[in-house]
C-alpha cells in the first residue's frame, strides 16, 4: 500500500538534513511496528520518498512524503503511530492512499511558496521597498552566480520567480515568493533576497533571513493542487496527451 | 528556563545555518533526557573531547550519560567539541560553551566529566574548558567552578593532565560514578572545604586525586618518588563491577539525526579481554572477562529494537568472536529480527576464532570487506607480542571468506613493534601477497587486499610500557620500504603520520611537566590533534623547546624496571609484576596462554576484588 503524507517540519526540526530525513522516518516507523515495503536487490532501502528538498533551517508547513508498506492499514491509525515516534516539530497532517506505480513526488511538484522574514540594516518605506521589487520583477533576465566546487557559474534566476510582494514590518521585511521547481532547478529564496539587495539596493540583512516554506504544489493552468487532491491528476492527463 | 539559556539559543540559531552539520550543536534527538533544572540536586555534563558523531559513537558515553540519568535526583547532559567553524563564530560572538540538553553555560553545573579516550584529544580539552569560560587551572578556579573529573582509558595515565583536573575516576564508573556524585550532592547540602571535599571523594574506589600525591623528580629527569599525602590510598585501583549481567545497560539510547560514525544499536556482550596481546592497553585494564548471558542480551535487543527503531545491532566488545555464546545469539537476533530488516555486525573478528558461517550470517543485510589483524609479519614476532595467530589460521580464514564470496579483504598491522627486524617487515609483504594470491587461485576476480600499518606506541599498564617507540625517521623509512614493497595492483597500502603516533607516545608516558606544554600548544592553536587536517606538529615541536623539555625523554626512551613510572601509583588490578613478567616473556618469544583456555596467568585482577572470570557458554 502506497501512502502519501502530509506534514509540516517547523522548530528544531528544520535543521534535520533531508539527507537524514529518510532515516528518521525509517526509525520512526521501525518503532511504531508499521512493517515497511523494501527496494529489492543487494542493499535493500525502506520505499520512502520525499519531494523536493527542504534546505537546513528553512522550515516547512506543509511537505509531502510517499511510504510504501509491506501491507494494508487503515490510515489514520498509520498516522497516529507514526506521529509517536516523530521528533518533536514534525507533525503529521493528512494522508491518503494512492495508487502504487503513480508518480513520484519529485516528478509532479512544479511550485512552491515562502514566507521570508529579512531584518533590515536600514529602515525604509514600503514604497521603496514596492519600487525595488517592481523593478526587479521587471527586469528580462536576472544572472546570479553560484559557487560550488567546481567553480562559479551563472544562472538566469528571472524565469523561476513567479510572484514576489513584500511588506515593511517594524524594521524587518516581510516577503512572499513564490516559484517554479523543475528538473533543471530552481531558485533558492536567499538568492532571490541577495539579488534584490544587490540589484535594487533594498538593505536587507541577510545573516538574520528565516524563511518558511508554505507550499509546494502541483501547478497547472494557473491552479495550485495538493499532490493528495485527486483533482490535481487532470495535469498529467493533460500531459499525457 | 532562564535568560542566560533562551539567549544562547537565539544567539547560536542565528548562525546554525551557516556552520557544518547544525545538528551536532541541538542536542534534542531521539531518546535525549531533558531533566528539570530545580528538581535535581546534581548537574553532571558528559564531555566528549571531540566532535559530535565521534562522541556519539562511543559505548561509554551513552552508557554514563543514561547511568547517571536513571538516579531522579542527578541531571545529566552532553557537549561535544565544537568543529573550528562552529569555534571561530562562538568566541566572535562571546557565547560561551553549553550543554546540548538545555543550552546552559557549562560553567553553570556542578561536574564537567571529560572522558579520556586518546592522548590526541588533551588540547581539546583545555580548548573546551577555556569555549566554557572555566579557568584551566585548579589552582585557579573558584566554589562556583565545577569539579573537572576525567575517566576512561587514558584516565590510567592523567599526569600530564594534573594540574587542570580536580580528580580522575579508575575502571568502570556503573558503581562508583554514583557514589561520587551523591557526595557531590552532600557537599552542596552541607559545604566543607575544598580539601575535606576531595578527601572524601578519594575514599571512592578508584578515586584519584592528583594534588593528594607530591612528584619529586631526579637531575637527570626520572621521577624520584611518587608520595601520596595520609589518607589517601598509596596506589588507586580501579573500580570493577562484579556482575556485568545484572549491571546497568541503556536500552534507550539516543537516536542522532546526522549520520554518527558508528550509527547503530551497540550491544555489550562481553567486558575485558584474555588474549593477553602484549602491546594493547586495553586488554590489560578491562580485565577480567566477563560475559553477559544469552537471555539478558536478546531482552535487550528487543528493548533497543523498540525504543531506537534502528536497523542494525552491533556486538561490541574488545573481541566478541570469543564471546561464549555468540553463535546463538547472533542467530536468534537475526531468527528474530530479519523481517523487520534488522541486521547484525561484529566490530571485529579474530582470525583463529574466525568462523565464516558467523561472518555470513551477519553479512546478510549489508556486505563489506573483512578485516584481519595479524599486527605482525613473521610467527617470531607474533610470538613476541602475543597475538596467537599463526599464518595458517590467517590462510585459512580468508580461504573460507574468498570461498564464501568475499574480495575485499583488510589487513591490520603494526610496524615498531619491539625487536622487529628486516624480516618482519618483509613478513608484511609476503602475507598481503599471499592472501592475495589465495584469492586469485580460488577463482576471485577483483580480489583487493587493503594493508594498514600504524606504528607502535608504548602505552602505561602493559607489559611494553618499559620499551620505546622507534624513531620517526626509522619508521617514516620503514614506511617508505613497505610502500615499494607492497607496489602491486591488487594490494592497497595505508600507514598512519608517525609524528602524531610519536605525540601519542610522548603523552601517554607523560609525566605532570608536560602540563606547561599542553596549555602552551593549546594557547599556540593546537586542537583536533587526532585530525590530520587540523594537526601541528610544528607548534608542539616549538611549545616543547620553548618550555624547556625534551619529548623525546618520554618516547624513545628504554625504562628500567627500577625506574619510578609516572603512574605507578595507579593500577588497574593487573599487577606491574606481572607486567614485568610478560615483558620478560616477549624478549624470549614465549607465548602466555589465555586464562580462560588453560590456568591463571597470575596477573593479579582476580585475587583480593571478588571478581572472577565469568564465562556464559
């Protein structure tokens, strides 16, 4: 049985690597008996998968795994079980049976959405801060460069944004982003910040940014679905064709 | 919780983000105790004097840290080293080092227990007293200071942590680790003086008090005498439980987040080890053998089972393929536990005790190389550090692993050993080449064999604490000899930095003066001394000259058996006579067999203590 699940990942659970996500949940099930469905092979592994990856520290409220078990359950008691065993801060919210063999998580979410808290280094308007923002969403391409071991490279981070408005409150900024999430990547919410900072002036403090994560979604035609909304199938219907 | 914590906390989440592996600072994993403050008499932190996942990783931790949380009245909490990242960003910002329960000062409890696990952890215990704004020195430190107290193997040879320690605790703490902290209970109900506090204290078995024992030195360096003042005992011995099978064990341990070096269940079989392995330290000062029995152990592993959720158990001990019992535990744990994946791993196996079948079994879940220590290349030299294995139980057993399926096999070995020659090094070659050879014969395609040598570091408590350590030059040489020795495709050779193994031997031969070179190397940046990447071996060469004293004078010298040891007035049961006696054995290539398969060896720890081997099977 293949069962998706919703969940927020809020507190000191944010800084819970999605690396190491796996094998909390893994554990966690271990604990509460819920016998799991395994890869078959050399090295068997747990059938447990995320969607996209949450970064340290950037809290979540609402992610979404698939567990397959090795039987059927009924599901709320699944879910009572499991939240048990969860550390503190990961909160079981929903789940539904779907179909085994149905797209991955990963290859159906295509949006997401933040909450950021940026403190600034000096206060401004929220006219400023309109215009800033205006200006950058005006902007065709936006390069920004990222660093990795292999060196610098730069990326056109315009395309990925598709909606940013931020207002002032006391002396920090508070922003909502929202963005596409593809094969080829995405763009992080601190890149977006930096880029405004360095390209409009707006005077943010970066080293200060919470950030939470409200949403990722299935996009389709202008409307966000839940991966647990069986509405959210008529996207790949139409996909398919 | 008070200001000072909820501060620590928003000071330290503002910049998680931003250092290596945030989960090693959070300290509310899986099965982590979090005790009420006000409602516990005594507030212990268990420091580990390394990174989180190394600390983390080790048995004695996690059994002291629940021992003394099972006592209502105790609180006890962790810290770990700090990584340099996470270092750098909390002397910028002034926040002092905290435990990892509460985020509390650490300055703020009553016990900072440091356990003693290598010599290359010691700059980072200074580090970690001075992250904690405590004053390094007793002399220096105040009533609101907490008792420094260390424990563990090198706890056997504290002195060249003296003068930074208020005492140290000898052998296993399951009993006396609670005596000394219910006393600590008693001093803060009713204070006497500092004094009449650690004179109590060291009334405790295997209490070590160091400023309770005056060192006078000779002209040409040597100790003259080692003077314990009245009252206190003439030589500490080491605590010992009795019963390990009714002793206290964790079966709810924590459950890290991040990957930790060793990331499973850890079941205790078995305490001590028999061989009698002459270079080892620890095969000497955990004895006697003691088991614990089949029933106890699989209770156990169903309460691991069901509190951790993890999915591998490890039998630990110093050696479990000699735990009486171990065939049938392992088969029921895995009779048991297979269908929820849960797996079984042995740490190590000996190669004339090794059984494939036992090695199948436990390989079932996940197949790795096999590893083997020989330690040495040639019989002669086996013999002479009493490693009873000969080259054909080595033959044999990778025989049975190539057959079984394996390629990969690993060698340990160790070079400097006392009385090595050309032809144990050459001993070396012609094993690897040989297991390898084996390999290809039976039919394995890919066969590798993965040969590591360190070099020989005399240790306190063994019967090799009178010779010394070879010379870097030699043993970089010997290295060297080795590497074109062993330039084959199927053959990998690793061999540690020798000037960290002469460091090793310099402190764990230490005398009280190497004190002034640890607070100077630590004051020059000298931490993480056990890490390649971090080593400096430069700073310490210029902290010994720069002090006046010659590392050498602890390393590559040959003591007497007339010279006073620094830590002759520590024992861990085992008797220096019989220590002498063995060393006298090696010289003459003569084995001493193990006590559990023939008669007592005489070497002390059983007589006087109430404790006896205790075998299950």
């Amino acid at each position: 049985m293949l069962l998706r699940i919703a969940y927020s990942k809020l507190e000191t659970a944010k800084y819970i690597a999605h690396l190491d996500l796996t094998r909390v949940f893994e554990r966690a099930m271990r604990r509460a008996k819920i016998p799991m469905a395994y890869s078959e092979g050399f090295n068997p592994h747990p059938k447990i998968a995320f969607g996209s990856a949450l970064a340290v520290a950037v809290e979540g409220e609402r992610e979404y795994v698939d567990v397959e078990l090795r039987q059927d359950m009924d599901i709320r008691e699944v879910l009572g079980r499991l939240q048990e065993q969860l550390p503190s801060g990961i909160r079981l919210l929903e789940g539904r049976v779907v179909q085994t063999g149905s797209k991955a998580l990963m290859a159906v979410l295509n949006a997401a959405s933040y909450l950021i808290r940026v403190p600034m280094a000096l206060p401004i308007g929220p006219e400023r801060l309109a215009e800033g923002m205006d200006a950058w969403l005006k902007r065709e391409h936006i390069p920004f460069a990222r660093y990795s071991k292999k060196g610098r490279t730069d990326k056109d981070i315009r395309p990925w944004v598709k909606r940013l408005t931020g207002s002032v409150e006391g002396d920090a900024v508070i922003v909502e982003l929202e963005v596409e999430v593809g094969n080829s990547g995405s763009v992080r919410p601190e890149e977006v910040l930096a880029s405004l900072r360095d390209l409009e002036n707006l005077p943010f403090d970066l080293d200060a940014l919470q950030i939470k994560r409200t949403g990722i979604y299935v996009h389709y035609e202008g409307q966000h679905y839940s991966p647990l909304d069986p509405d959210h199938k008529r996207g790949f219907r139409s996909e398919a064709r | 919780m008070s200001n000072t914590t909820t501060r620590i906390r928003e000071q330290v989440e503002r910049f998680l983000p931003k250092v290596l592996k945030p989960s090693r600072y959070l300290g509310a994993e899986w099965n982590s105790i979090h005790k009420d403050w006000d409602e516990t008499d005594v507030h212990m932190v268990f420091a580990f004097p390394d990174v989180y996942e190394v600390g983390m990783s080790h048995l004695g931790t996690r059994i002291l840290y629940h021992l003394v949380n099972s006592f209502p009245w105790f609180a006890c909490e962790r810290v770990f080293a700090p990584w340099v990242d996470m270092e750098e960003k909390m002397r910028a910002r002034g926040i002092p080092l905290y435990a990892l329960e509460s985020f509390r000062p650490i300055r703020d409890f009553d016990v900072l227990g440091f356990t003693l696990q290598y010599e290359m952890s010691f700059s980072n215990i200074l580090n970690m007293l001075d992250l904690a704004g405590i004053p390094l020195r007793t002399s220096e430190r105040g009533q609101e200071d907490p008792w420094v107290i260390v424990g563990g193997p090198c706890a056997y040879n504290p002195e060249p942590l003296a003068p930074f320690i208020d005492f140290a605790l000898l052998g296993e703490s399951e009993e006396q680790l609670p005596e000394v902290l219910n006393l600590v209970a008693e001093q803060k109900k009713n204070p006497v003086s500092r004094r009449e506090f650690l004179l109590k204290v060291a009334q405790v078995q295997g209490v070590y008090v160091p400023e309770f024992y005056q060192v006078d030195y000779q002209e040409d360096g040597r100790i003259a005498g080692i003077i314990a003042e009245p009252g206190v005992p003439k030589v500490v011995e080491k605590a010992i439980v009795k019963d390990l099978d009714a002793a206290f064990f964790p079966t709810n341990p924590i459950v890290p987040y991040m990957e930790i070096v060793h990331d499973r269940m850890m079941l205790e079989v078995m305490r001590g080890c028999s061989r009698g392995c002459r270079f080892c330290q620890a095969g000497m000062i955990y004895r006697p053998v003691r088991e614990r029995s089949p029933e106890t152990l699989l209770r156990q592993t169903e309460e691991l089972v069901r509190s951790t959720g993890y999915e591998e158990i490890s039998l630990t001990s110093l050696s479990s393929g000699d735990y009486s019992c171990i065939q049938p535990v392992v088969q029921e744990i895995i009779a048991k536990y297979s269908p929820e994946r849960v797996g079984v791993s042995l740490p190590s196996l000996r190669i004339d005790s090794f059984d494939v079948k036992l090695a199948q079994e436990v390989q079932k879940v996940r197949k790795s190389g096999l590893t083997f220590a020989p330690e040495a290349g040639t019989q002669r030299l086996r013999d002479v550090i009493n490693k009873g294995v000969t080259e054909e139980n080595l033959m044999e057993a990778t025989e049975a692993a190539f057959k079984a399926g394996w390629s990969s096999i690993k060698l340990y070995f160790m070079i400097g050993l006392p009385t090595e020659t050309q032809e144990d090094l050459d001993g070396i070659a012609h094993l690897a080449k040989n297991v390898a050879n084996l390999g290809n014969k039976l039919g394995r395609r890919n066969v590798n064999v993965t040969v590591s040598t360190s070099s020989f570091v005399p240790k306190s408590h063994t019967p090799f604490q009178w010779e010394p350590q070879e010379r870097q030059a030699s043993l970089e040489a010997k290295q060297k000899y080795l590497k074109e020795k062993l330039r084959d495709r199927r053959i990998k050779y690793n061999y540690h930095d020798a000037s960290t193994s002469f460091l090793e031997a310099v402190f764990a031969k230490g005398d009280r003066r190497l004190a002034d070179v640890l607070e100077h190397a630590f004051r020059a940046g000298c931490r993480f001394d056990g890490w390649s990447e971090h080593f400096r071996y430069d700073v310490w060469m210029e902290s010994f000259r720069e002090l006046g004293i010659d590392p050498s004078f602890y390393a590559h010298r040959a003591l007497d058996y007339d010279d006073v040891l620094a830590w002759d007035h520590l024992e861990s049961g085992v008797k220096k006579r019989f220590l002498m006696q063995e060393h006298f054995q090696a010289l003459q290539e003569a084995r001493t067999l193990d006590c559990r398969l023939t008669d007592c060896t005489g070497c002390g720890v059983c007589p006087d203590r109430g404790v006896q081997i205790d075998l299950k099977g």
